[in-house]
C-alpha cells in the first residue's frame, strides 16, 4: 500500500465515523469546536476551580459546579444586655448605596 493510499484510507475512515455517529454525538461535535461556547466555558470552569467546587460537563454542554462554602460567624457576648450579639468582620462592612453616598456627599460629609 503506498503512502497516499494510506492518507486516503485514514480520511475515509474518518468520514465513515462520522457518518456512523449519532446525531447527538456530532452536535457535541460541532459545540467543542464553537469558540464563542469554549470562551465562556473554560471561564466558568476556571472560576468555579479555583472557588474550590466540582464541575460537570455534560455531553450536551450544560456544566454543572458542585461545592460547599464555608461560614464563619463569631459571636460576642455583651454582658450589659445580658445576650450573644453577631460580632462584625472587617468584611461585614456596612453597604453604601448611590443614593446615600450621593446624599452624604452633598451634606459635606
């Protein structure tokens, strides 16, 4: 068998698989190949990594991202009211919304 007899037999191998494959199995084809589909894949995946969850993706293309996050809360107890009260973490900062800092800016403060 010479060697373009080989190329042509591997490429008509190729076709006869893709004629054999499923419908399904060629749409997962056509969405690995989609570039649009691998950006934002790989960026959800990516993320959900390093946040620490399982990712999933389905041979349909839907990702799935598993995980558990973990909170902390630390309570104070406040002897003059005689309670457990919530203490704040330097994360726990109070939000600001545009409307109150606008009105905090026009007060001077």
């Amino acid at each position: 068998m010479t060697y373009k007899t080989k190329i042509f037999n591997s490429l008509n191998v190729t076709k006869d698989a893709r004629n054999q494959a499923g419908d399904e199995e060629n749409m997962l084809a056509e969405l690995m190949a989609n570039p649009e589909y691998l950006r934002h894949s790989s960026s959800v995946i990516n993320e959900a990594l390093k946040d620490g969850f399982d990712v999933l993706q389905l041979p349909n293309g839907d990702i799935v991202t598993t995980g558990t996050k973990t909170i902390v809360n630390t309570y104070v107890w406040d002897g003059a009211n005689g309670r457990l009260d919530k203490a704040r973490t330097p994360s726990d900062k109070p939000r600001t919304t545009r409307k109150a800092k606008a009105k905090s800016d026009e007060d001077g403060e």
